[in-house]
C-alpha cells in the first residue's frame, strides 16, 4: 500500500484546502485498502428445487451482513446488495448442490464506512446441508422451519444469533459451529434435533441455550480459548455437564448436581429418557450453567 499511500496523504492535503469533495475521498481511500466503492447493486436469486432428496446448500462470503431464513419456494431465494463490483456473487449449481459465493474477498477486514454487502437468504423446506464461511460479519440465522441433514458454519469475528423456534424437520448427523473473536448466540438448540454438536470459539462470549424438544440423545462438545461460555438448560431435559481443562472459573444458577467436574441437572437421575450429554474443554476464561 506504499504509493497508495502516499497518493492517499496528497488527496488529504488537497481536501484540507477544499480541492476534493468527501465521497471522492472515500472512494479513493477505499480503493488504496483494495476495494473500489461504486454505486450498490442488487442480486436476485430464484433457484428451483434440485433433483437431489438432499440438497448441498453452499454460502460464502467475507464482510458484511448475512441473515438466513426459512420461506424460498425453490431451493434458495433472496438478494444480495453490493456496491463494491469484484465482489458481485457468484452462482453456481449441480444436480446435488447450490453455491453462492462472493466473487472476490478482498478488501478490509470488516466494513469500512460507504461499504455494503447485504445477503438475505430464504431456503426452502426440501432436505439441506447447510453451510457457511464467513468473515468479518454480522448474521442472523432463524433455522425455523427448515429441514436440515447438516450444519457447518465457520466465520471469523462475528456476532451471530442462530434460532430454532421450532423442532427441525429433519436430523442433522453433524453439527459444527468454528468461530473466531466473537459475540454468538444460539437458542432452541433441542429442537436442531442433532446427534453431535461442536462449538469451537477463540476470544469473546458464547451462549447456547438448549430449550426444545430433545428426540434423541445428543453430545456436544465446546471449546473455547479465551471468553465467557453460558450454557442454558431447561430442568426438564436431563443433562450432563463435564469440564475439561484447568478451567476453575465455574458459577451454576439453578438447580444442578455436582460431582468434581461433571455438573448434572435433576432430570438425569432418573436415566430414562434421551440425554444430553456436554463437555466442556477450557482452560482460560469462565463457564456459566444455568438450569430453567
């Protein structure tokens, strides 16, 4: 970025003496950070109904803000608003699979002022893999209604809210959330109706709380670096929490039994019924247990 640099701190001396308008400098700023901010553009997507009984649905993009919901008659349907132009979506389809990818993904770690990138994404109720890679973002995830087989998101720093408001419509053999420096919320996880769920997460605060219908014993495994984790049971579901690592920093709410590292609420006692089964792999940071 040297001579865009240098080019930068001269434009900034012409605006000091009124020579230049501000949006010209922000383009020309935005453009020595490598992106070119020009006029916003949309994309509309329509995509049919593959002829798969389970569709690959692929997202991919780096700054911006993402929000993904239930309701496309087709496969995938929404829009995309950019008004940087190497980064104008990419489509590309199969028999089996739907991807949609920013079509360059450099520039700034996240959104400089001026800069848009706006994905609004429907998906259909036929059987999907779901998964994302993200950047620098902002997304909102409202899973309700869908029929989901698999789940994969990995973002860098983010803040994100997934939500299941209802049970899944299918059973996702895999659940995978791999996050960065992060701010992440995720409710009605029993209802994502998943066998195996990891949360990976570096520095920041993670809350999965997991009200629902539990319909089928389940495992999940959090780990984190450095940050806050809060784990949100409902007293019904019958739960096993165990802590791995050095992690001391441990504070429970409500109603749990503890035996070392392994924290349980009162409804495993019984041992009928589908459990939940967490471990928690800290060593740095604090764990929150709540029971409701």
């Amino acid at each position: 970025m040297g001579g865009n640099q240098r080019d930068a701190n001269r434009l900034l001396g012409a605006l000091a003496f009124g020579v230049l308008p501000v949006i010209v400098l922000t383009v020309i700023l935005a453009a020595g950070c490598g992106v070119n901010i020009g006029p916003t553009q949309a994309v509309t997507i329509d995509e049919p109904l593959t002829g798969a009984g389970v569709t690959d649905i692929t997202l991919s993009m780096g700054a911006g803000k993402l929000s993904v919901s239930a309701g496309a008659a087709g496969s995938v349907a929404g829009s995309i608003r950019y008004n940087v132009e190497p980064w104008k979506p990419v489509i590309t389809r199969s028999d089996n699979s739907v991807t949609i990818k920013q079509g360059s993904q450099r520039g700034p770690s996240g959104l400089g002022t001026g800069v848009i990138n706006d994905w609004t994404i429907r998906l259909g109720k036929s059987p999907i893999n779901l998964k994302v890679t993200a950047g620098a973002y902002e997304g909102t995830y409202d899973l309700t209604g869908l029929t989901l087989q698999g789940l994969t998101i990995k973002d860098g720093a983010a803040k994100t809210q997934v939500i299941f408001n209802s049970p899944n419509l299918g059973q996702i053999s895999d659940f995978a959330y791999s996050t960065g420096a992060s701010e992440v919320s995720m409710t009605g996880l029993a209802n994502a109706n998943f066998k195996s769920m990891e949360f990976s997460g570096g520095a920041g605060s993670f809350s999965l709380e997991f009200s629902g219908q539990l319909r089928t014993d389940a495992t999940v495994r959090v780990k984190a670096a450095v940050g806050t984790v809060k784990l949100t049971v409902p007293q019904a579901i019958a739960a096993v929490v165990t802590v791995e690592g050095s992690l001391n920093k441990v504070s429970e709410q409500g109603s749990w039994v503890t035996n070392g590292k392994t924290y349980s609420t009162p409804a495993s006692a019984g041992g009928s019924g589908k459990t939940l089964t967490i471990k928690v792999d800290m060593n740095v940071g604090s764990l929150k247990l709540i029971t409701e």
